[in-house]
C-alpha cells in the first residue's frame, strides 16, 4: 500500500452500489488504469466536527497491520476534492480487493443449501482468519454473515474491522460492551462485562456454525432482554458451578431470571455427526473462559473425519449476492 500522499478517487470508476452498512457506502469500481476491479468504501464523515472519524483511523490502522489470505486487503486510500461551491467536504474511500458475496447474501440465495464439507471448508477458514486476528491481539467484535466475504474462488475473508480493536496494551482497561450485533453477541457483554477477550469473537463463530447447520439464524432476539431469554431456552440458565464470575456481573442480578432452564444444544444439534454436535456445544459455552479458542477448533475431530472440508476451489461458482442486494431485492417483492 502507498503511504503519504492519496490518490485521487478518480483513479476509479464507480459501478454499482454493493453494500450499505452503520459506516457507509461500499461501491464496486473499475480501475482506470489496471482495469481491476475493486469495492470502494466511503468513510461516513456526517458528524465529524474535527476532522477524521477515530472509529476510521482505528480501522484502517488495523487493517494496514494485517497480512493474512483469510482477511480483506486493504489496497490503499483514496480521496475526493473538496467543492466550495456545493458545500461538498471531500471524501475519502479505502479501497479492497471486490469479493462477489458475502455469507449472508449467499446463504439467502433462494433454494441455497450448503453441503457438509462446504460448511466444513466455510468454517475452516473463518477459524483460520480468527486465530490469525487473534495471535496479533486484534478482536474483531463484529463477526456475523454480512462481514465474511467470499470470491469467486470459495476464499473466505473477514471484513469490516470498523469495530475491531487491539487487546494486548489496553488489558487491563475497560472495554464497551456494546459491540457485536445482537444475535452474535455472547452472554459476558449481555451482562455488561467490559473485560473482555478473543472469546467473545468465537461465540460469534458458534452461531454462524449452527446456523449454516439449520439454515437459518438461532439466536433472534429483538432485544437484549430477549436475546438473553433465547440463550437461556438454548444453552440453559448459567449456574455458578460452570460459571462462578457470572454473579459478578453487573446486569446479572437484573437478567439472570429465578426460572432455570435446562441445557438444549444436544437436542436441538442431534441429528448431525457426534463430532459437529460436540463442536457447537464447545462454541456455545457460557463461560468465556471455557470457551473454544480458534485453535482448538481447528483442531477438532470435526475437520479431521469424514467428509473431510473440500478445498475452496471446488466450492460451487455463484453469481454475485451481497446482502444490500438480496435485501433491496426482497423489498421490490413486497412492494
Ligand atoms: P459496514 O460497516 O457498513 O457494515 P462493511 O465493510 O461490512 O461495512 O460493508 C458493507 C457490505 O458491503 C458488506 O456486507 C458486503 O456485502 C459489501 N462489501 C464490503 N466490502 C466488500 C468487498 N471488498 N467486496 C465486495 N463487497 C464488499
Ligand atoms: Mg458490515
């Protein structure tokens, strides 16, 4: 990637619109030049009084420090010049590699059904990617469908660092917990905990792996009081015993009803392999600290017996779906 001066983005020509998300705009482009294309993402400036957005700074220096084949690349940045006459203040885009879906949009394609050792590949590499991040002290805080790309080649990528943070220096400050959306959110942030670490990316990877299982999403809760009752129903109520920091949370008192729930995931999970039903429960622990790493995910019988993951280049080719797309597309239907 340059460093210094950017380039202009008129180095580019806009093609369609493939994403809208929190931050901004996310377009495919052509490269004048190379005539590559790429997907150009605009840095939401509206309430910025001072200049360039923190969350953005975070974001691109985290990116710039990563190098691995299962994260997005950030080719460089670009910038649009400043017009007095239409009070336009300039804009700036990063520019990555354009990847043709992303999980959801591709999972939503109608009639779609993803075969075990596509799973079993989809997941290899989302682990893969995680304990990349997670061996250089980067959390993601983000993971769910919409953020995990994927070519035309079947290369899975993890995308949209825009709530991704270092650990390693800021151990012993406090963290948000306001990070994750609901559904990938794990049961420690629910409960307001602001220490926390890499777990709480892999129950996010628990419930992406359960619902490429069942094909749709487990956890839907509408709220966080709701998310939480959903958990409990799933992964019983959390009992001392497995989980003695839970009383000292500070929602615990507020949210962990008198009614307990018993355990469901083998029963819900029972009609796939031993191995994958004893993979989900180890994603889907309460106690972060009991929690599956990555690593040992990776390690687990899951992807080592039969049928063993398939390589990303015999993964079925799709035409583009994003999740913008599919939406958009959704809401003509209804009209
Ligand atoms: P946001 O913070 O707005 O969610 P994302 O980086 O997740 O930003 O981008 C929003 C959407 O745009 C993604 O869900 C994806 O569908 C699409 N998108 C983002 N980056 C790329 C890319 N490099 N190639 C293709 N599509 C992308
Ligand atoms: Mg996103």
């Amino acid at each position: 990637m340059r460093s210094g001066c950017s380039r202009s983005v008129e180095n580019y020509e806009k093609m369609e619109q493939i994403g809208e998300g929190t931050y901004g705009q996310v377009f495919m482009a052509r490269s004048n030049t190379t005539g590559e294309i790429v997907a150009l993402k605009k840095v939401r400036m509206d309430n910025e009084k001072e200049g360039f957005p923190i969350t953005a700074i975070r974001e691109i220096k985290i990116l710039k420090s990563l190098d691995h084949k299962n994260v997005i690349k950030l080719k460089e940045i670009v910038t649009s010049k400043a017009h007095a006459l239409n009070q336009n203040k300039g804009s700036i885009y990063m520019v990555f590699e354009y990847m043709d879906h992303d999980l959801t949009g591709l999972a939503d394609r109608p009639g779609m059904k993803f075969s075990e050792p596509q799973i079993k590949c989809y997941m290899k590499q989302l682990l893969t990617g995680l304990y990349y991040c997670h061996r250089n002290n980067i959390l993601h805080r983000d993971i769910k469908g919409s953020n995990l790309l994927i070519d035309n080649n079947g290369i899975l990528k993890l995308a949209d660092f825009g709530l991704a943070r270092s650990c390693a220096s800021e151990s012993s400050k406090t963290l948000t917990n306001r990070v994750i959306t609901l559904w990938y959110r794990p049961p420690e942030l629910l409960l307001g905990t602001q220490f926390y670490g890499p777990a709480v990316d892999m129950w996010s990877a628990g419930c992406i792996f359960a619902e490429l299982l069942l094909g749709k999403p487990i956890l839907p809760g509408k709220n966080e009081l709701e998310q939480l009752d959903l958990m409990f129903k799933l992964c019983g109520s959390p009992v001392p015993v497995d989980w003695p920091e839970v009383e000292l949370l500070p929602w615990a008192s507020s949210f962990v009803g008198k009614k307990r729930f018993p355990r469901r995931v083998q029963d819900v999970f029972r009609r796939f392999s031993r191995s994958a039903r004893s993979l989900v429960e180890s994603f889907l622990t309460l106690n972060p600290t009991h929690r599956i790493s990555a690593r040992d995910a990776l390690d687990s019988d899951y992807f080592w017996e039969e049928p063993i993951p398939c390589s990303p280049q015999d993964l079925p080719k799709y035409e583009p779906s994003h999740e913008f797309q599919t939406r958009k597309r959704r809401q003509v239907w209804l009209c």
